[in-house]
C-alpha cells in the first residue's frame, strides 16, 4: 500500500511508511483493496469515527486503472462497510488543486461543506465533502 501511494501522490500528500501502516491498522480502519493477478491496483482506508462518521484516509488508484471504474468500486464498497458499522455520514478533504478527484466524489454524491486552508501544510489547502450514508 505505501509503495502504491508513492506512485498516486507527490508530497504532501503521500503517506510515510510508518503512517500509512498506522492508518491502515488502526483498530477504527476498514480497508478495501483491488488487486490484478495478485498485484494491488488500488485500495481505500477510511476510520470509524465516533461520531457515526466515515472518515476516507484514502482511495489510491494505479495510474494504469484509473478511469475504468475501480475508484467508484473501491468507494462503495468502504461506504457499505461504514454504514454496517453504524455510520451515517461519509466525509473527506481533497486537496484544491485536484480537479479529477473533485469531479470523481461529486459524481460519486458528495457535497462540497467546507474548506481547510493549510490541511496538507501551510498554504496547502483541502476542499471538504460530506455524504450522508
């Protein structure tokens, strides 16, 4: 999965090893992963929160498998295992300058809620999304 995100995203927005392991198993974590003969082409972590909210870490998608459906799959399938774990709402951050990922969740029925400025470091900012679930 860490390797996989290094290849998805430049810095800031990838994960070190020892975060994304700590992401990944947290005891909150559901993960979904895809996989082509026994290579990972994509996955998703999202966390549990409190609340009854779906937190998404994460959806990393090969370069060669985007744009084919995986993303969608991989979204709806963390989106029935939230709700199975008593979650009513699905939210995100998206940073402001990826218009793909940001066409790709509002298609997916995400609502843009709020802005965090500085969510990925100073002066990087995040878009929010919302989904109720």
């Amino acid at each position: 999965m860490f390797r996989l995100d290094e290849v998805c995203f430049e810095e800031p927005f990838r994960f070190s090893l020892a975060v994304m392991r700590r992401f990944a198993e947290a005891r909150r974590a559901r993960v979904v992963v895809a996989e082509s003969d026994g290579v990972l082409v994509g996955f998703c972590v999202v966390h549990v929160e409190a609340a009854k909210v779906g937190y998404v870490v994460t959806l990393d998608v090969a370069p060669e498998w985007r744009r084919k459906g995986l993303a969608g799959v991989l979204m709806g399938a963390v989106e029935d295992q939230v709700r199975a774990a008593g979650c009513e709402v699905m939210v995100l951050h998206v940073f402001t300058g990826n218009e793909a990922a940001i066409r790709f969740y509002e298609r997916m029925g995400y609502g843009l809620v709020g802005e965090d400025e500085d969510f990925y470091g100073d002066g990087v900012g995040a878009l929010v999304y919302q989904k109720g679930l």
